[in-house]
C-alpha cells in the first residue's frame, strides 16, 4: 500500500510554485491546510525523513526544502 | 507508410547541465560523448518528428489530477522555461509540438480502450530539455512527447507501460503518411531524490537493466514490481517505465549502450543508448 497525504503534497506543490526554497514552513505557509499534527510539526521544523514517511512525495520534499539535503 | 528510423533512451537530470562543474572530467567526458553520438545518428536518421516517452515531475499534474498516461497536445514546449533555463544553465526555448499528430494517437487510442488523458500546456523541465538540449540543439524538429506518470506513486505496472508503448508503435507503423519517426525515451537509471537515501546510486542495477536492453530481454523488465524498482533503483528508478515503454515500441530492436556513468554529483546513474533494429 502507498503512503499517500494528499494534505500534505497539496500544501508542497502550492510551496514548490512558488519557487522559494525553505529550511521549514511557517503557521502563515500551513493556514488553510487541514493537516494532521504531525504533518504540521515535520513542516515546521523542515524535517524531510519525517515528511517522507508520512507520505509526502520526494520530489516536492526536495524542491521545498532543498537545503535540508546534504547532497 | 511512416516508419521508425531512430531509437534512443537517455536518463535525465538537471544538474548534467545545470552543475557540470561538480562532476569528475572523465565520467562528464564519457557521458557528454555519448550524447554526441546519440545526436550525430539521430540526425543521420533525418526524423520529421521525435515521440518522446517522459514523465512529469509534478510540475504539470499535481495530486488533484494525476494521469497514469498522458498525450502532449500542445502547439509548443517550454524546453525549458527562462526560469528553468537559469537552472539547466541553458537556453530557454521553446520546441515546436505536434499537436495534430498527438489527436490522431489519442483519438486511436481512446477506440482502442487505451485511456489516454491530454494536455495542451505542458511545461518541459530537465526530463524533455536537457536530453534535448544534447540531442536536437537547433530545435527543429517537433516533439510528441507522451507521458507516464512515474513520480507520484501509485503508478502503471512496467507491464502496461510496455502495452502502451506497443500500441504507440503499432500506431506509427500504421499511420498513411510518409514520417520518418524517432522514438526518445528519457529517465533513469538508479537514482534516489528526496527519499531518506537520496544521492544513493546502484551500479549493480542499472548494470542489470542495460544488460537486458542490449539484449532485447524485455520479460524482466516489464515483470519488475514498484517495490523492487524502489528498492533496487530508488523512486527516480521508476522512470525506467519511460524505456519499457519505447521497448514496447520496437520489438526485439537491441540496445547499443553508448556510455554509462553512475554520477554520484549528479545523484543519477547516468546512460546513453541508441537501439538498433
């Protein structure tokens, strides 16, 4: 089964359109998203495992926290 | 009747462009060699258009509209954008389309009960504008790209993408027109992006999937699940859908692997391959 949060990929690609690369997001970036607390704890503190294994997509991962990656 | 002339798989990344810098001279060499190749046949083969097995980066499909196959309808491609263009470090354009080419798959298609979804604004990034950048520097030659979604999991089996691919093929061979067509697939091999693992690279998998191409040993392939592709060739390895499908299209053609370098700056397991009839 694919772990999938949909609230969690919706916020990362409206993020990653605007093309602004983030070390975590802020409560003004998360306002309007009905997500879990976790999701918002990991969005926060730009924590991209964490984000990973509740189900957001990799490649929005790294578009938005690009900076959070050692390579 | 129109007729493939050429067929070539590439991976893509945008840093092959974008930072090539970082990379070891020799692996660049080997690899920017192999594109060079790859462009000096395709222009031999003289194509009047490239049908061009991609995927999206969810820069165009996001989660609210996600198609597992995807036909290019659009007059022209950013390939890339400016913005994406400052990225890649090469020149924005865009590259003409073949829209009417691209209905007249669909329309098949769909009679056909193969379900194509379409687009008619598509923004290309590393996936279409960097192997074209190396391939087709003037541009002049129009794209049909068709898409397959290889990034958002859930995703279609390696086994109905080589069935797509078949029937795009079959679709070509039939059309009435005089075409010379080339197929270009792009993506792959081994590379992790985003994951836990990300810059990981697995020589011994891409090592796997060339020996199969080169020797036209498609059942392999096309029997890989997603989770030993993700295993094995991490999520950017699901882009290898994109050869399976141009496999599909020229049955029993055998890959010539012009280079292959795992690029460990470049986090991609980076290969060139022309395939011969």
């Amino acid at each position: 089964m694919i772990r999938t949060s949909y609230a969690l990929n919706k916020l990362l690609t409206a993020v990653a359109r605007q093309h602004v690369m983030k070390d975590g997001l802020t409560d003004d970036d998360l306002a309007g998203h009905d997500l879990s607390d976790a999701e918002r704890a990991a969005l926060r503190a730009g924590d991209i495992t964490r984000l990973y294994h509740l189900g957001a997509n990799p490649y929005l991962i790294r578009r938005v926290f690009r900076s959070r990656f050692r390579i | 009747m129109a007729e493939i002339v050429a067929a070539l798989m590439t991976s893509h990344a945008p840093l092959m462009t974008g930072r090539p810098e970082v990379s070891k001279p020799e692996q660049r060499d080997r690899l920017y060699g192999g594109f060079h190749e790859l462009r000096r046949r395709l222009t031999a083969a003289r194509p009047d258009l490239i049908v061009v097995f991609v995927n999206d980066h969810i820069q165009n499909f996001p989660y609210s509209n996600m198609p597992a196959f995807c036909v290019g309808l659009a007059e022209a491609y950013d390939a890339p954008s400016p913005g994406g263009g400052r990225f890649m470090r090469i020149p924005p354009r865009k590259v003409r389309g073949a829209p009417a080419w691209g209905m007249a798959l669909l329309e098949r298609g769909l009679a056909a009960g193969v379900d194509f979804a379409y687009s008619y604004e598509i923004e290309g990034w590393d996936e279409l504008s960097v192997p074209l950048h190396f391939l087709t520097p003037e541009g002049n030659v129009p794209i049909a790209p068709v898409y397959t979604n290889c990034a958002a999991p859930p995703l279609p089996t390696p086994r109905r993408c080589h069935e797509v691919g078949a029937f795009v093929g079959e679709f070509i061979r039939s059309r009435p027109t005089r075409e010379r067509v080339a197929l270009l697939a792009t993506g792959g091999i081994s590379h992790w992006v985003g994951t836990p693992e990300t810059g990981r690279i697995n020589p011994e998998f891409d090592q796997r999937v060339l020996d199969h191409v080169v020797r036209a040993d498609i059942d392999p392939l096309v029997r890989l699940t997603h989770d030993e592709i993700e295993r094995d060739g991490g999520n950017g390895g699901q882009e290898i859908r994109n050869w399976i499908a141009l496999l599909g299209a020229v049955p029993a053609w055998k890959g010539e692997v012009l280079a292959y370098e795992p690029v460990v700056e470049w986090i991609t397991g980076c290969a060139t391959v022309w395939v011969h009839p």
